[in-house]
C-alpha cells in the first residue's frame, strides 16, 4: 500500500545536515524537511500496516558529487512487517532485475551475491565494489615478511595490524603500463608511488622481485594465479589507512587494461555492517550507517562489549545494494525494543533525555510493542542515471541545481525581505566578508 508522509517534520540527528524551516506561529521554532521518511514508515508499522511503499523526496544539504544531487532526491521507500533480511531481499531483487532488464538495454547478472562489508574492503577495497571488473585484491604479506625488500618487511614488522595487498593486473606486464600506473599513484593519487612485479620468460621482473627473490616472487604469482605477460601492484601499511586507495587502483587497472565489462549490469548485496564507528574528530564512539538498526546479537551483544575495540566490530542488520559500483540505497532490520535502542544510543554518546527528546514519538509507540520490521529505500535519480549511462547525476535531472546548490534558473536561494523576516522573527547573522575586518 501506498502512504504519503510529512514533509515539515522534526530536526533529527540522522548523519546529514537538514534544511530548516522557520515557524511563523512558533517564534525561534523550526521544522526541518525529511531527510528520509524514516520514523513516519517505522510507526506505520506499529500502527498494524505491514507493507509500506512510497516514492519520497528527501532533503538532505550536502555537497553535490557525481552520483548525488545537492539539496533534494527520490527513493523509492519501502517498509514491511516480521521480515528477516533474505524476505527484504526477495522482495527487492526481483524489482530492480525486471526494471533493469526491461530498460537498461544492456545484460543484467541475475545473481545477486551477498558480500560482508570487511570482505567488500579486503577484496575490493571499497563497499561499493562494481563486479563488472573481476580483479580480486589480496593479502599477500607472508611473502614480504623478513624478507629483501627492506620497506615492505619493516612496514609489517612496525605494527602488527599492518599488511601487504596485491592487485592483480592480468594482462599487464609490461614496464611502460607499470610505469604509468606509478606516475597515476603519485600524480593523481599524491601517494609515495605504486611498487610492482611484472612476469616474463617464466620469472618475475621489477625491483620488488629482484628484492624478495626468485621463490618468493613464483610462490606470490602462483597465489594470485598471474601468468607471463600479467603484473601485480602492491599497497601497504595499515588497511584501513590504504584500502581505499587499493580500491581506487583496482578500477584504474581494470579501466586502462578494459578488463571492466561495459555492457552489463551488475549488482551485489552488502552486508554484516559494523554498528559503529570512531569518529575521530571527536575522539568518540558514533554510528556507522542507521542509528535505528538492530545491532546483530541484541541487548547482550551490547552489554558484553566492554571495550573500544569491542564495539567497533559489532555488526548490525543493515546491508546496501549497489549495482555497477553505484550504490542504490542502504536498508535495515530496525531496533524495534526500547531498551536495545536506549543501550545503542548511550553508546553512541546520546543520552535518554537526547533520545526522549528527539525521537520521543517513536520511542512511545515502540513501548506499546512494534513488530519486527525493516525496509530500503532504492534512489530513483541514481536508477535512472545507471539506466541512461550517464555518469552524472545532473543529467538525468530536470531542474538540476549547481555545484553549488544554485538553481540559477529560478534564483533560489535568493534573499528575503525584510518584513519576511520580521514575521518569521529572525535576525541575520551573516559572514563578514574581505575588507570588513575581523
């Protein structure tokens, strides 16, 4: 069934900055538009309506990037009752397969594999991994350990959480390639460089080979399964430092060596998120995707990480779709027990007063029982630009703002008069600018 939600609705601390809008009636009030329907479709369901559906605009004041609009976008919100995470996916896989195959015009992988998140980061380097490219990174320190290649050997024996990774380039042998991959490391990239073996005549060449020696360099290739005429690119030093950049090198080589097949689509669940994350910034505990998700392991999963270290590989229902590399939307199985969501967000720094505070209508409802339920919400802009090949977001919109947030066409944001202003009993505050002094 199909429910229409608020659009003036309560400020939330969901992850993104909201646009507020000032109230008339209620001096020094605001309302802010929904970053996403989220609380509404949870208290559907506790209000005994156990299949949701809704195309929502969602107002969310972030920077514009290729594959996200500034300001405003469709999902395509989806809710139901007692579902596990497999009946979500069930009811969605079959969805985007038909919309695809009927639209896109390109094949479509009819699989979709379930990827946990750590395994997305080993493996691609992202949690956003486009399949259409079949290079798999790898850990491959045992071979650099004590071994000759000095920088490797002292990188792992620095710290143990440190590590080696290897990215396949099959089809890459070559020096000229391996060459233009390092000046990509070092230009684009502003890394130190791109270490590499390449293979010939049986042996691997390079000074990284050269280095470890001849054994250690077969016994690497064979890991890898590389041949004469392939070559292998190689990241190091703590994963979550460098893993993002390992990824970044496993699409330029699958790019540049057209190993990334163009003409599919294909997409992957991933899943088994961590529940939390370190926000470094303030040198504290946050979440990392959904405050509103049931953390894997319940109340006790909670009460028994005592650490740090403990909380932060917590996992939670949360999983995401993407397609191509695109991610789609992000979905859960919501926290639907007061006393597990009055635990995760103490955790998080956001005492009870906060919680009663900022969600007080939610929290009432699930004290009268809720249901176990969860939902995803596939955004419409980022189908149809995978739909239309179009790399940017902007072109598939009809009345697309600017990097800058700026419909020029309209003027908006403009300024206000002053009697607009006096009503709504707000006072600017603006930055000064050059020349105004300090």
């Amino acid at each position: 069934m199909e429910y229409q939600t608020p659009i003036l609705t309560a400020s939330s601390p969901e992850g993104a900055r909201d646009f507020l809008v000032p109230s008339r009636v209620h001096p020094g009030k605001f309302y802010a538009l929904p970053q996403a329907p989220q609380q509404f479709k949870q208290l559907i369901m506790m209000a005994g309506f156990d299949r949701y559906f809704q195309i929502a605009p969602c107002f969310r004041d972030e920077d514009a990037r290729a594959d996200r609009s500034p300001g405003e976008f469709y999902q395509l919100d989806i809710e139901m009752s007692f579902v596990t995470q497999e009946d979500v996916f069930e009811a969605v896989e079959p969805m985007l397969l038909g919309l695809f195959e009927e639209f896109g015009g390109k094949q479509v992988a009819k699989d979709f594999p379930k990827i946990p998140f750590d395994e997305a980061f080993r493996k691609y380097g992202s949690d956003k991994p486009d399949l259409r490219n079949p290079l798999i990174m790898a850990d491959v320190s045992e071979h650099f350990r004590g071994g000759g290649f000095g920088i490797f050997a002292g990188i792992l024996d620095k710290d143990e959480k440190n590590a080696i990774w290897a990215i396949p380039a099959p089809t890459g042998g070559s020096r000229a390639f391996c060459d233009r991959m390092n000046g990509w490391a070092q230009k684009e990239e502003k890394q130190p460089g791109l270490a590499y073996i390449f293979f010939k005549e049986g042996k691997g060449s390079g000074p990284v080979a050269k280095n470890i020696g001849e054994e250690r360099t077969l016994a690497l290739r064979d890991q890898l399964g590389l041949k004469d005429g392939d070559a292998v690119f190689f990241a190091a030093g703590n994963p979550k430092d460098f893993a993002e950049f390992a990824g970044r090198a496993r699409v330029r080589v699958g790019e540049q060596l057209e190993l990334t097949d163009k003409d599919k689509f294909a997409f992957c669940w991933i899943v088994d998120f961590p529940m939390y994350e370190w926000d470094e910034d303030n040198k504290k505990i946050d979440f990392s995707h959904n405050p509103f998700s049931m953390p894997q392991g319940g109340l006790d999963a909670l009460t028994n990480a005592k650490t740090t270290e403990e909380l932060l590989v917590l996992k939670a229902y949360q999983y995401d779709i993407v397609c191509n590399g695109i991610e789609l939307s992000s979905g859960a199985i919501r926290n639907h027990l007061p006393e597990i969501m009055y635990k995760a967000f103490d955790i998080a720094g956001y005492g009870k007063e906060v919680l009663e505070d900022k969600f007080g209508g939610m929290l009432r409802a699930l004290q009268y029982g809720a249901p176990p339920h969860g939902g995803i919400a596939p955004g419409v802009d980022r189908i149809v630009m995978l739909l239309c090949d179009e790399p940017n977001i902007r072109e598939v919109t009809m009345f697309p703002m600017n990097q800058q947030a700026e419909d020029l066409l309209m003027g908006a944001p403009d300024n206000v008069g002053a009697e607009q202003l006096r009503e709504l009993h707000i006072r600017l505050n603006l930055p000064k600018t050059k020349g105004e002094g300090a």
